[in-house]
C-alpha cells in the first residue's frame, strides 16, 4: 500500500505524540485526549483506517489509544 | 475613516529622570513650595513646580551630566551658582532660578556657545525644533562680542547613514548623543574623542556613522539638542506640523510611536516617552524603516484571475468581494464547510483578527482556522496553559529591572526584540547575573560592559536535555524552594516531577555528551538561577521552533517553579514574542481548537454565548491547523483557502510540500500589501492596510493592549476588518460594525480577559494588559502574584526525547536559523526601505574548521542541501556558532531558506522545526534560487 503525503504525516505526528507524551502513566488515555482536543474528526478517521490497514506502521500506545476509541 | 482622534501628547522635558525614592522631600522654587521623590534634581524639581530652567546637556531620559553650565542656579545659604541637573533636592532647601547673576551667566555661557555655530537659524533644518535656538531665545541673548577665531564651522557632515545625518559644525560637545548611545541604547558606538577645543562626536573610532558599531536605533538623534543629529526627512520635507499616537508594527516588543507629519505626508516617528513598552526608546526598523508603507510596490487595488497561470486583473471592491465568494461558495457546495479555511495574521489588529476568526467560525461554517503563532509561539500557548493556566507570558518589561539573574534561552534580544535587549543591557550593566543557552554565541554573550556568567552553547535540538539537566542539579542540591511548592503548586505532580528529574539519566554528567555542554557549566548554571534571589527566564523561538518545542516550555515552567521564581517583580517565564501581535492574535480566538480567550470550541459555556451573539450554530469540534489544511490541500479535500497577511509560501518550512498544497486549491485569497510569494498561487488579491493606515489594538508580549491609531487613510479605501466583513456578507452572514471600537467591544464582551477593555479606556490610560476586567480593572502587570490562573501549579514531566533531525553521512551540519536587527521575518517590509544597506542578501555563517574541510572561503557561493531541498547563498566564516552548526536568517525569498527546512514539527502543536536540519554544504560557482 502506497501511503501519501497526508496519511504518512498523520502516522508521523500520531507516533511523535506517543513518544513524547510528558507523562508515561496511561498513555492511550491521553492520547485520545490529546487528539480529541486537537485534531479534527476526519483525521481521526483517517488515522483508524490507517491502524487497520497498516498496524505496524504505528506505535503500540497509538494502537491501544485507536482502541480505546472503539 | 473616523474623525480624526485627538491624543493629548506629553512631551515635556523635565531635565533629569524621575527618583525612586519612596521618601519625599519639599524645597521651595523661587519661593513656590513643591514635594518631590528624594534625590529629585532641583533642575526636575524645578519643572514640576512648573519653572523651566534653561538647560542643553540636560534631558529626562538620560543621567545628568552638568556640562553645559546654562542651568545654574542659587541656594539660599551656599556659595556660587551650581547646576541645578546635578544638585539633589535637600528639605528645606530654597532655589533661585532666575537672578540677575544668573542672567549674566547664562548669557556669557550661551555667547560662546553661538560663537562656534553657524549662525543659518532662518535656513537650518531644525529652525523651530531646536533647543540651542530656544534657549538662545531665553537667556536673550542679541549679540556676540568674540570676533571669528578658531572654529569648527567647516566641519564636514557624515551622510554615511541612510535615515539620519551627522552635520558636526552644529555640534555643542553636549554629549547628550553618547550618553544615549550608552546609558539607552547600551551600544557604546559614540564617544567624545580628543581633548579641549578639539573634542569632537566620533561614531567607534573615527569612523563613519555606517562604519560604525552604531545600531541606528536612532537615540542619538532623540537626543540631540541641535541640528547636528537629524533625520533626512525632517532635513528633505521641513519640521513636522501634526501628530498622532500609535503602535509599531514590528517586533512583539509593541513599541509606542508618535507619528509626526505634514498634512499627510509621514516625517518621521519618534519613540513616545509614555509607552509602556519603551519609554521612549526605539530600534532601527520602528524609528526608520517603515517607508515600505508608500512603497511603489504596494497594491492598492484589488485584483482577481480565473487562474494561477493568467494575468491580474484589476477590479472595484464588489466585484473583487462576489469573485471571492462565488469561489468560496462553490467549493463548499461541491467539497462541503471544511473545505475551505484562513489563516489570520500577527501583523494586523486584534479586531482585524478577531472578525476573520469569526468569518470562519460563523459564516464559512467551519473550524479551519489558524494563525501565523502556528510557526513561532504556539507551543507557549501549549505549554504555559498546561503548567500555569494562561496562554501568555507572565511579567511586564520593566519586571527584568529588579531581575538579579537572567536567564536567555532561544532568544537574541539585541537583534529580534532590540528595544527590550537594550532594557535588559541596562539591568546586566547594573549587575545582574547572566546565562545565555544557545548554540550561538548572540551578541549578549560578550558585548561591552555585558558578559555572561555562563554560556550553555548546546547542540541544536538539546534543550529539553540541558534544562533537565539544570533542573536535576537544583532537585538533588536541596535548592527546591519548598515553600512556595507547597503553598502554591499541585504537589503531587510536584512529587512525581521530582522523582523523574532526580533520575540519574537527567544528570548533567549524563546528558553532556548528547548537550555538548560540559556538566560543571550545567552544575555552576543551575547554582546561579536556583541561589539568584529574582531569577527570569526570557525565551525566543530557539525554545519553541523544536519537536519538543512544548516539551521545552512546560520544562522552563517546572524550573520557575521549583526555585519560587513566579508572581512577583524580576522573576517569571518570559516569551520574547516575534510579531507586533502574537500574542493578540492568539488571544482573538485563531487557533482552530479554540475561542477568543483560549476557550476550547467544546466548551458549551462558551460555545453558547459565541452561538447565541452571533445567532448561529456553531461547530464542536476542532478544526485543521495550518498543516493539516496543507496536507488536506494535497490529498484533494481542503480546496480554498483566505489568507490574512501572511507569506507561508516563504515563511513556512518545506516549501516545496506549501506550494504543491497551494496550487492543489481551487480559490487562494490573499490579503496583504504587496503582491508576494504566495500571491503567486492567488486568485484573488485584496490590498491591505499599513499600520499606518489602521484602527485598533496590538497586544504586545508582556500581554499590553496598545492603540494603533490611523495616521493616514487606507490607501485602498478600506480598512481590512471591513474587507472581511464585506466578504462574510457576501458569504450570506453579515457582520455589521460601525468602527472598530464596536469590535474591541464584542471582543470584551466576549473575553474574560477582556472585559474591561475599551478604546475609551485604552485612550485614557494609553494602554493596560490583559487580564482587565473587575478583578482586575487596571490590567495585570504580573500575572499567578496571588494564585497561578489554572489555581495549583502544574509540574509536568519532560522527558527528553531527541529529534528525527540527526546530523548524517549525507547531511553532516546542523542548520538552525534566526532573523537579524535590521530585516524582518519574510522582508516583506524591510526589505523594501534602506535597511538592505545592512542586509542585503541571507548569509551563511559557518565555523571556519568546517569551510576548510570544504573548500569554502569567506564570502564563496555555496550550495546548501537538505533532505527536504537545497538552495544556494553567500557563506561568512564566524566563531559565533560552534564547529558541526551553520546559521542563517530567512528574509529573503531568492535564497529561500526555508526550502530545506524540513517537515518535522512539535509533538503536540505541529510548530516547525526550523531550528534543526540536517544539512550539507559544498561550493557553488554560480548564484541561483532555491530549488
């Protein structure tokens, strides 16, 4: 699967936020907070599409944050 | 346009400064009795009482020097006749200011000094604003007795400076232009060189003014009682008949200007004494670049074309508006509301901004809205709410005067906010400690009178190391300030930080190899801050512009609060803003996630009272950031796109990723002065107005509110706000206002922080700072002095995590960049006045042991590779930055620095990584543009 510009930077800055959350205590949790409060629905979307097709290409906090989601 | 509005402009001059003395004596002038602060001059003291004694050495803004001898006065009990600039008030004390022995003194003082000057008043640029005429006038001096001898009437002039001339035949040796240069400016560049009657004004070392290490910040000539220091223009146009009282639209310093015209036409802006931001000082680019206001690039009639590839056309306002709309409106129909979206700019008024944020919201129907702090400051924004509840800086200016250490991260002060750093000069030559963290060595490291204690010249990227480090050292010293954490921070966050920054792996041992910076710098660092008494932190956009931008400030945040330094005068987190009105516009509601006052749009509350003003529903979730909408550009779903003063086709990191996006859309509108870079991905242009030619308010970084008053009327018949309006309407939502006072009144109505904010009260006080409403209805010099906003402090962890952006095989240097004292951001302004004498071209600085592994000599073309592309440009060989690093500024768009930065950006704010790129240089035989 070819990714483009925008789904590799949605996989980009979903991964950056995982690595980078200040607090290493439940980061899915505040990984979903985090994108509730800043990133539009669509990317979301965009983001969860993405885990299914390509899990590998996303952190495990990301994957456990898209699943908390449901 | 509005009536024109009549400022009362106070520019009396009382001789001396004020005494901070809190204790007051009482004196009797002439025998009026009048109370005055301790240590007042009898000369100030004098002026109070309403006598003005004679005076030419002697000005409000400078120490007394007692030289000219004109302002000699009596004291009942005393022998001779002392000046009154250097003799204190004492109680009790009785003065004469006017005897006929003074008479005679003064007259013999004023006789040999109009001996040695031409005697052209009638023909003299300064006849009518000259104090050697005034007062040649009040000694009543009629005639000279000396016959021509010795003088310096064939002086030749220096015109080397492009804004001001040096005519030293009509020099007085008062040395008022040197003790500006050094007591406000702090640059030193003047002296009085030789002896006796050959003692003369000498730019440096007899050199010309533009040879000099004179900053043009234009003091010397403020303070000139003569003609000998003057401004072309007065020189070229005559002495200014009217003023008006505004804001500078430069730097986030937001200093107040009295602009000085005839009829219509700008003489000159002179620095106004009662800003609260600069006391009457200035910088090269407010005092004198501003002339790209009437530059012949400027469009003043709008313009639109069917497509990228075909001619502008110009049109009236309403067909300019229905294009616009049409396109708008028939993206939506096709795309749906999120297909369109706006970037509001730093640049223009917070009403100006606050009526696009709310265009988008309300009649575009989308969240899509974002705002040039994207690229500069928006991870204050992030960081400072999450650790002490407010998006903003927490001192005024003057705060730094009672700072005993100062700590500069990230920042260039001299250069970007000049105004500020000369304030901040003052303070270190007084004594204040100071430490510079920056790869960088900025002029603060070493410059006279000025050095730092400590320089932490890190490796790019390393920040979030180093102030772990800094912090480690203060948690395991037991330099905590236990108190203030428990009495006003979260203390089990507070707990949990100190555990992690007491974590071996923060240790300054530890983190020296990746830092660059040597752990006994970090340890002496972290004793001076932590055992200073006030300890500030003044920060720029080497703190922000990183992945862990944000990281970075909640750090700094942890490290104010651990030593106490928060809520009081000399202490603080200080963002060194970039744009005149960062911080308003972030305040108006850009962000695409929040309303005006930092209200997240999922806050009911607020999203009720925005629906219920506006009378429409509005959206709940966050909309795209400036990115995202790039991004959605590319990918088809974002498709238009109404762009307020702003050039992200140059500003913006990889520029090749911005101007694919651009082309991909079906309608760009741009809003700006001159048609730029991005105009060229533009469908529709609609001019702009010059700060000049605006009504409203600018809120500078210390959060102060400050008029901009229209000077003259817009030169495309429109204020923006109404251009915006007019656009909203023709959307099918109209925004009606009558002026701009109506909007800062929504906005109060609006804003917590606002709430008291008027244009009545603005005229009445000059300016106040946020937050002003009925807690606080005088403003907030210091903010969290009781309480931090969000209540407790928040300590938050901050682990250091490195940035993608290695140094490679491939791309072995480092590129961090910065903007310099004489250009602006993009150059859009600057470039277009004199100020390219001083830069006219980005340069590449680079250690000399990395030009010689490369063959590159001082002044060679080079090409500049990155991942993301590469450009080409001069080098220039400079100890200033360590081996391993290169530097250069982003002014102008033939070089295009920013066609190598990279996409990288902060974690949480998506701020670019401007300051971290992996490049490679190698020589260039031929000058070419980006690629």
């Amino acid at each position: 699967m070819t990714l483009d510009y925008s789904q590799q930077h949605l996989i980009k800055m979903a991964n950056q936020i995982a690595g980078n959350m200040p607090s290493r205590e439940n980061v899915p949790a505040q990984i979903v907070q985090h994108m509730a409060q800043f990133w539009t629905p669509p990317m979301r979307a965009d983001l969860k599409q993405l885990a299914e097709q390509l899990p590998d290409s996303l952190n495990g906090e990301v994957l456990a944050a898209l699943a908390l989601e449901g | 346009m509005n009536k024109p509005i009549e400022i009362a402009i106070e520019d009396l001059d009382l001789g001396t400064p004020a005494a901070l003395s809190e204790s007051t004596v009482t004196v009797h002038i002439d025998g009026t009795a009048v109370e005055v602060p301790a240590g007042t001059s009898i000369m100030r003291a004098a002026s109070l009482a309403g006598t003005q004694i004679p005076k030419l050495c002697a000005t409000d803004s400078l120490d007394a020097h007692g030289s000219c001898r004109l302002c000699l006065v009596e004291v009942e009990g005393r022998k001779g006749t002392p000046a009154s600039c250097t003799t204190p008030c004492q109680e009790g004390m009785s003065v004469k200011t006017q005897t006929p022995r003074l008479d005679k003194l003064r007259k013999g003082v004023m006789e040999l000094y109009i001996s040695d000057h031409p005697l052209d008043c009638l023909t003299c640029s300064a006849n009518g604003d000259c104090e050697l005429q005034d007062m040649a006038g009040v000694v009543g001096l009629r005639s000279v007795r000396y016959e021509e001898g010795s003088n310096h009437l064939a002086a030749s002039k220096d015109e080397s400076n492009p804004y001001f001339s040096f005519d030293a035949s009509k020099c007085i040796v008062c040395s008022r232009c040197v003790r500006a240069c050094s007591e406000v400016q702090g640059t030193f560049a003047l002296t009085i060189a030789a002896r006796g009657f050959e003692s003369k004004v000498s730019p440096s070392e007899e050199n010309a003014f533009l040879d000099s290490e004179c900053v043009s910040c234009g003091a010397c000539v403020q303070a000139c009682p003569t003609a000998t220091l003057q401004e072309k223009q007065v020189i070229d146009l005559g002495v200014p008949t009217r003023k008006v009282k505004t804001t500078c639209a430069y730097c986030g310093v937001g200093c107040s200007f009295v602009a000085e015209l005839r009829g219509d036409e700008l003489v000159r802006m002179v620095p106004d004494k009662q800003g609260g931001a600069n006391e009457g000082h200035s910088c090269v680019k407010g005092r004198f670049a501003w002339g790209y206001a009437t530059h012949s690039d400027r469009i003043t009639r709008p313009m639109v074309r069917e497509t990228t590839d075909s001619e502008w056309r110009e049109v009236e306002w309403p067909e300019a508006i229905a294009f616009a709309a049409d396109r708008f409106k028939a993206i939506q129909q096709q795309h749906g509301m999120d297909a369109l979206g706006a970037i509001t700019s730093s640049r223009c008024t917070n009403e100006e901004v606050y009526v696009v944020q709310k265009m988008v919201r309300a009649s575009l129907q989308t969240n899509n809205v974002d705002t040039c702090a994207r690229v500069c400051h928006s991870p204050t924004g992030y960081g400072l709410k999450q650790t002490f509840g407010t998006s903003a800086g927490t001192q005024d200016f003057a705060s730094v005067q009672q700072a005993d250490v100062i700590m500069v991260i990230g920042a260039n002060p001299t250069d970007a906010h000049p105004v500020f750093g000369s304030r901040m000069k003052r303070r270190l030559r007084q004594g204040a400690k100071l430490i510079v963290i920056d790869p960088r060595s900025i002029d603060l490291v070493q410059s006279p009178h000025i050095r730092a204690t400590e320089h932490l010249q890190l490796q790019p990227g390393t920040n979030v190391a180093v102030v772990n480090a800094l912090a480690h050292v203060i948690a395991t010293e037991g330099w905590i300030d236990e108190a203030f954490v428990q009495e006003r921070c979260d203390v089990a966050s507070f707990n949990a930080w100190r555990r992690f920054i007491s974590l071996p792996e923060n240790s300054p041992e530890n983190l020296a190899e990746i830092s660059g910076v040597a752990a006994e710098t970090i340890r002496s660092a972290a004793a001076i801050y932590a055992k200073a008494g006030n300890g500030a932190i003044y920060y720029g956009l080497g703190v922000t512009e990183h992945s862990q931008g944000s990281t970075m400030v909640m750090a700094m945040a942890n490290l104010a609060m651990a030593t106490g330094n928060i809520g009081r005068d000399g202490v603080g987190i200080n963002p060194l803003r970039g744009q005149n009105n960062v911080q308003g516009a972030c305040d108006m509601g850009s962000f695409p996630h929040e309303f005006s006052g930092y209200r997240h749009v999922s806050d009911e509350t607020a999203r009720e009272q925005f629906t219920a003003l506006w009378g429409v529903d509005l959206r709940e979730e966050p909309g795209m950031r400036i990115p995202n909408m790039l991004d959605a550009a590319i990918s088809g779903n974002f498709r238009g796109m109404y762009i307020q003063g702003e050039d992200i086709a140059q500003s913006d990191p990889n520029l090749q990723h911005v101007t694919a996006a651009l082309s991909a859309m079906d309608c760009v509108v741009v809003q700006d002065l001159f048609l730029n870079e991005t105009s060229k991905f533009a469908h529709v242009f609609l001019p702009g107005t010059s700060f000049l030619e605006k009504d409203g308010t600018f809120t500078n970084a210390e959060r102060r509110i400050n008029r901009v008053r229209p000077v003259v009327p817009p030169a495309s018949g429109l204020a923006e706000w109404q251009v915006t309006c007019a656009l909203s309407k023709a959307m099918g939502y109209a925004m009606d206002y009558a002026n701009a006072a109506e909007i800062m009144d929504e906005i109060a109505a609006m804003t917590p922080t606002f709430a008291g904010v008027s244009f009545d009260l603005l005229d009445e006080r000059g300016s106040i700072q946020w937050p002003c409403n009925e807690q606080a209805p005088e403003g907030t010099p210091i903010m969290h002095a009781e309480r931090f906003v969000r209540g407790e402090g928040q300590f938050i962890t901050t682990p250091y995590v490195p940035t993608d952006e290695r140094s490679t095989r491939k791309f072995p240097l480092l590129l961090t960049t910065g903007r310099i004292l004489s250009q602006y951001n993009v150059g859009a302004q600057t470039r277009r006045t004199d100020n390219t004498v001083w830069h006219a071209e980005d340069i590449l600085e680079i250690h000399e042991a990395d030009a010689e592994l490369r063959g590159v000599a001082d002044g060679d073309w080079i090409e500049v590779a990155s991942r993301a592309g590469s450009t080409r440009m001069r080098a220039h060989i400079s100890d200033d930055i360590p081996a391993g690093v290169v530097y250069t500024t982003f002014h102008h768009p033939v070089s295009g620095t920013n066609v190598i930065t990279t996409d990288n950006s902060d974690w949480a704010t998506n701020c670019p990584e401007y300051k971290v790129t992996a490049v490679e240089i190698r020589p260039s035989s031929a000058q070419a543009v980006g690629m």
